[in-house]
C-alpha cells in the first residue's frame, strides 16, 4: 500500500527550486515530500528547500551567494533520520551508514512539519510504503508516533491518526455501567422498534394477496373485513412504532447527556487540577473545543449513532430471515447489489472523510485568519498592511474554493453509482419476482401446483419493500468504522485532558500549614521552562516575616517566575524553596496558595458583579467585610459613584472598568483574603499618576505586617522596598536598599539614571 503524505508536506515549490531539481534528476520521479524552511545551513534567515521523491532526498539551502547550496542523497542510503533541538532553532539530519548530513535549519515554529517530515523521509527509505527497515528493533522517536511516523501534536502525547478505536470506545462505553438499567430498557426498545419497522411490509403482503389480488377466492364481504383488519393493524403498528421510538429515543437522550454530564465535569475537575506548565503547552481554543465540541460528538454518538447502528444492524438481520424464509433463491439474487454498495461507500467514504477532513482544517484557518485581523485592525490599518492582509486571506479562501470543489465531484460521482446498484437490485428483484408470477400461475393453471403454495404478487411487493428498506442500513453500515473512529477520537482528546497527570500536586507525605509566619528562603534555586535555557540560575536569599522585597531588573530577568515559584505555580528545577523552614514541595498547595495574595499587573477579574469579584478569594465573606475591603483599598467611592453599586456588572474580564478601577479591586480583592504572602506585579505600572497615587496608598495598608514580593520599575515602590533584588539574565545580579544600589555603580543605578532621565523628558515634553 502505498504511503500517504500529508498535504501539508507537499507545498507549492517555486519554479526556481522545480527547475534545479530536474537538472539533479535524470529519470521524471514523482515529488512525494516538499517542504520549506525559514533558515539555511548558517542559521540565516532566508527560504530553504527540501524535497523527497521514492530514490533520492534533495535540500536547498539558500546563502550569500547566487546559487544555493545543495545536498543531494539516495534515499536507499539513509539508515535514520534525526531532528535535533537547538537553542532557538532545530537541525535535520539524514544518517548514512558513515556519516552525518545535515539538511534542513528551521526555527522553533516549524518543529512540528519538520518532525513530521523526518518521519514520513525515515518510512520513505524502508520500502516507500511506510514499512520502516529494521535495523535492530523499532524505537521511538521522540515527538513522533511510533507507528506511523507523523509528528505528534504539541497539545498531545498520541498520534491522532493512530487512534486504539477499540480500547477507547470500551473505556468511553464504559461510563455507561452506572446507568446499565437504562442500556437494557433501551435494548428493549430497540428490538421492539425494528419489529414494528419490519411489520407493515410484512402486513402489506398479506393485504395483497388476501384482499387486492387473492390467491384463494373468497366473497367480497370476506375481503372487506380483511381489508377493515389489516387498515387498523398498520395504523397500529404505526402508531406504536412512533410512540415505542419516541420513548426509545428520549431514553437514549437522557442516557446520553447524563454520560456527557459526567464526562465533563470530570475533564473540567481535572482542567482545574493541572498545573500551568499543562496551559503553557495547549491553546485556550483547544481545550475549550475539547470540553463543548468533542464532548457534543460524543453525545451525538450515544444518543443517535449507536442506537441507530444497533437498530440497523437488526433490521438487516429480521430481513434477512424472512426473506430467506419467504423464498431463498430470489432473496440470494437480492444480495448480488451488496457487495457493489459495501465496497463503493467505503472506498468513497473514506475519501470524503479525508477531503472533508482537509476542507475543515482549511476553513478553521479562515477563521484564524479572521479572529487574527478583526480584532487588529488598527494594527493592519496603521500599518498600510490591507492588501496584505486581503491577499493572505485569498489563498486560504482559493484552498476552500479547491477543495470544495473536489468534494463537490466525489459527491456527485457518489451517489449515482450508488443509485445504480440499488435499482439494479430492484430490476433484478422485479424481474425474476414476476418471472416467477408468471410460471407459478401456468403451472397452478395445469393443476401442478396447488394456490397456497404458488409465488405471490404479496410476496413479490414483501421483496420490493424490504429491498427498498434493505440498501438504507446497508450504506449506513458501511460507515459504521468512520463513526466509531470519529468518536473514538474526539473521547481520546477528552481522556488526554483526564489522563494528564499534573505536575504540580500533593505527595502523600504533604503537610498542612494552618497559618503561615511568612520567612522565606531561595536555596541554590535553578529554573528552566524548556530544558534549554535557564530562566533562574543559582539564586540564594533570605526574606524575614514583613519584610517586603522589590525585584527589579531588564525584562525578561526573571522576576515573574520567581514569583511564579514561590506561588508553587512549578518546581524548581534545581535547589529548594523554604517557607517557614518547610521546603516548599512538602507543604499542601492548599494550605500554601489560601494564604497567598496576588495582584497583577493586568489584574483578571470574571463575569458578575464588583462584590463577587472582590469576593472570589473568600466566597463567604459577608457585606460589610466586603466593603471594608474596597474602603482599604479606595475603591469604594467610584463603587458607588456606579448605579447598581457593588452590584455592577463588571463585564467579560471586566472591560466596563478603567485600568485604575480594576486594579482598586484587585487590591480589595487581595485585602479580604488577608493573605501571609503578597505577589504585587507591577500593580501601578499602566495608570495615570493621580489613580498610581490612589492605589499606592491602598498597597500601603495592604503590605502592612505581610511578606510581600513586589515586581516594579517606578522608584516610588522600589523605595518603599525593606530591600532589592537586582535580577539580570536570570542571575541574582545585586542586593540591598535602594540608598545602598544607589552607591554602587551597578545595573541598578543604571536603571535609575535611566527612568529619570526618561521622566525629564516626558516632563518637557507635557
């Protein structure tokens, strides 16, 4: 079976590179990877090349000079393939028997169509089917699948396209054991409703041959009795029908959201569990998508798909054995159209599901592109960038067009050759049905054989209707494996949440702090984000209970992930953190976040009104404690300059305040939940001087008897600071009062000189 390469591996190549590529190559080979890089060999940047046909692998690495530099490769030579990381950017490698080629420079936002390329170059030099060579047993390639070689998502630890459909659907199915009573009624119901599906059919054949055309004469009055009977009998099998369905279907329903209900309350327990490290690594949009949209595929599967496939697979089965039953021979010639069906959806099928898979991912880029300009269109406008943006948004639109089109074209070759197989089932049906009629009447006719036991106009029209309700299920059938895939996916990206172990968590050996002295320690502390570069190294000092530290320095220092680990929001990476002589992994994250204020330097606050938002860190706090709060922190009088008070809506992350208002909250926010520790981010950085001034008296009172860590660059805070921590490039750079920073000729007073340098201008200038 030949290997299937993803679009996205196949780009448009310039004329350029397609021109030296056939220069390169004597017999026409067929392109089956092409991909660009954004850097060449040096660590340029600049558009580098790379392409793969089943004989050889070629790159173009753009330079300084006219012609790029080119490695070309047999791809029978290559014996692995290796993607390696590098501080800002990545290599690509091919590995011959006795010697390392690097091909490929990228930066780290093409990690992802490069680990995917390397995987599909490495299957491309076994047999070009995707069957690896073995050389020694299969390992794992780190950020790829172990199967299919594709890239893994970075939102993901498993390969979308190798889903274990079966292991997910018993684990999906699984949920459904505390309802089984519900799963046995709706078994039932189904058995019931594929009974009353197949009984008018069956009743219409004897209506026929008893009362239309009766095989045995009888007495009009005799035929308008059956008549009277058979009329009420479909009416009632129709009406029960409709009301075993109904109830069938609202059992399923319930069954279903009540399984959702529980599926995601469980992801969304488990979302608040997981540590930021977790958030850092996945898109809001993603998760959000994994919560309502994954969660509502699943919900369509248990309360529609699956009961419709349990209902169609019946039906199927009742057919079969009264059409065998009824006449074994014209119920085999009713089956000659089946394979042509089985095999046509499932071949067209598959296609439609990949094109319409590549449709959506090119039509969630529109919407990409969409949520990326609207929102910035002053940034688009201030820039003259419309065209740009105009262009940038066709090509996408031109990709929709196309694939709409191929889609459009697969539809319409689908169903006429469906059609076709079906009513060359019905001519064959009808033909051989009423050839049968016709010699079973001569043969009655010449007393060879006896009414009862001739083949029936009833029976003809029995084989019509179920032929007619036959092909349905069939079809519906074909697709039952694209339905439990799809399924089967969405529940894996649900349990990848439930799955993911955090990595910020309780030991069993924790310990509880019931109220915190607040001495602090940073004990030869080490961070890093990635693995690559540290973003603290050897950090040592002590801070005494009230004291208050201001941190200072370049951005990009440190500062906030040194806050970030005091906050326990990670680990350290080396070294230890100690509060109150406890290292900090040992005690509850309880214990310590409850006795933990922040305030931020664009401080969050949720949908509702101003009295539940200073009220989220002490959700039973009374009236009165609230409005103390705000009183602490001036925010009562513009409180109640508002209509509704304390009852204001503030608004989605509260847009109807000012800067200096949101802030005021935050502040209270902080006051009532009296914290031990207080984290101040660069709390008056993005206000006016009269609202700074406002806010600083209120951080006044809120400092007052708490360790606090304030993140500033305004010499009005860092002067408040009991002592200075000077951080640069993640080193601990200087320490000490401000008086005492200001003697030394450090980066501190460097600082210094240069915000007031900053603040004579912006005074000359006002």
């Amino acid at each position: 079976m030949p290997l299937e390469i993803p679009d996205e591996l196949q780009e448009e190549v310039p004329e350029e590179i397609k021109r030296k590529f056939e220069k390169l190559i004597e017999d026409p080979e067929v392109v089956q990877i092409a991909i660009s890089s954004d850097m060449n060999l040096d660590g340029e940047y600049t558009e580098s090349w790379l392409l793969a046909t089943d004989q050889w692998v070629i790159s173009f690495n753009s330079n300084h000079a006219k012609e790029p530099e080119i490695i070309q490769l047999p791809l029978h030579d290559v014996v692995t393939v290796k993607t390696r990381n590098y501080i800002g950017n990545g290599m690509l490698e091919l590995h011959t028997a006795k010697k390392a080629f690097p091909v490929l420079r990228y930066s780290k936002t093409m990690n992802a169509k490069i680990s995917d390329a390397a995987g599909f170059l490495e299957m491309l030099s076994g047999d070009g089917t995707g069957k690896e060579k073995r050389r020694g047993g299969r390992k794992r390639r780190e950020g790829r699948c172990e199967k299919c070689g594709r890239a893994l998502p970075h939102w993901s630890d498993s390969c979308p396209h190798c889903v274990e459909t079966r292991r997910m659907m018993f684990r999906l199915l699984s949920y459904l054991k505390p309802y089984w009573y519900l799963v046995a009624i709706g078994t039932v119901i189904a058995l019931a409703t594929t009974a009353l599906g197949l009984l008018p059919t069956y009743i219409f054949k004897y209506l026929v041959d008893s009362v239309f055309v009766p095989v045995v004469q009888t007495t009009a009055e005799n035929r308008f009795r059956l008549l009277n009977l058979f009329i009420f009998a479909l009416i009632g099998a129709h009406v029960l029908n409709q009301a075993v369905g109904t109830t069938g279907g609202y059992v399923m329903q319930w069954l279903g959201n009540r399984v959702i209900y529980d599926l995601r309350s469980q992801a969304y327990r488990h979302l608040q569990m997981l540590s930021l490290s977790f958030y850092n690594k996945n898109e809001t949009g993603r998760l959000i998508a994994r919560i309502s949209e994954d969660t509502s595929r699943l919900r369509w599967f248990i309360t529609e798909s699956l009961r419709d496939l349990v209902i169609d697979f019946l039906m199927i089965f009742g057919m079969c054995v009264i059409l065998f039953r009824e006449d074994w021979q014209l119920a085999a010639l009713t089956l000659i159209p089946l394979p042509v069906l089985a095999v046509g959806a499932g071949y067209f099928g598959e296609k439609m599901h990949r094109l319409f898979h590549r449709l959506w991912r090119r039509v969630s880029a529109i919407t990409a592109i969409l949520a990326d300009t609207i929102p910035g269109v002053k940034v688009v406008k201030a820039f003259a960038a419309e065209d740009r943006e105009v262009d940038r948004f066709n090509v996408v639109n031109k990709e929709v067009f196309d694939y709409s089109i191929r889609v459009a074209k697969l539809t319409l070759a689908y169903y006429p050759i469906m059609g076709l197989a079906t009513f060359a089932g019905g001519i064959i049906v009808r033909w051989f049905g009423g050839r049968q009629i016709i010699f079973d009447d001569v043969a009655v006719a010449a007393g060879q054989l006896q009414p009862e036991q001739a083949f029936t106009l009833g029976t003809l029209m029995l084989f019509i209707g179920y032929m007619m309700q036959f092909y349905r299920p069939i079809q519906s059938l074909t697709r039952i494996n694209e339905r439990f895939r799809r399924a089967a996916t969405a529940a894996e990206r649900i349990f990848e949440i439930m799955d993911a172990d955090p990595e910020i968590k309780d030991t069993k050996d924790s310990i509880e702090l019931p109220q915190l002295e607040g001495r602090i320690r940073f004990e030869n502390v080490t961070f890093t984000y990635d693995g690559e570069k540290n973003a603290l190294e050897n950090i040592n000092f002590e801070v005494q209970p009230g004291e208050m530290i201001g941190l200072s320095g370049p951005s990009g220092a440190g500062k906030s992930t040194l806050i970030s680990l005091v906050c326990r929001f990670y680990d350290v990476t080396e070294g230890a953190i100690y509060i109150d002589g406890h290292d900090i992994r040992d005690i509850k994250l309880n214990s310590l976040r409850e006795q933990i204020g922040v305030v931020l330097q664009e401080p969050f606050l949720f949908h509702g009104s101003i009295a539940e938002n200073i009220a989220y860190g002490k959700p039973n706090a009374s009236k009165e404690e609230i409005i103390s709060a705000a009183i602490a922190a001036n925010a009562h009088h513009f409180i109640m300059d508002f209509p509704d008070g304390y009852d204001t809506q503030v608004g989605e992350r509260g847009v109807s305040l000012s800067g200096g208002e949101r802030q005021r909250i935050s502040i209270a926010r902080a006051i009532l939940k009296d914290p031990r520790i207080l984290i101040l981010d660069e709390a008056t950085s993005s206000v006016d001087t009269e609202t700074e001034s406002a806010i600083q008296e209120a951080i006044e009172r809120l400092v007052e008897g708490r360790t606090t860590f304030a993140i500033a660059h305004r010499l009005s805070t860092l002067r408040r600071a009991n002592r200075l921590i000077i951080l640069e490039e993640g080193h601990l750079e200087d320490m000490g009062t401000h008086a005492e920073l200001l003697e030394r000729e450090g980066l501190y007073k460097r600082l210094v000189k240069m915000q007031s340098a900053l603040s004579r201008i912006v005074a000359v200038a006002g």
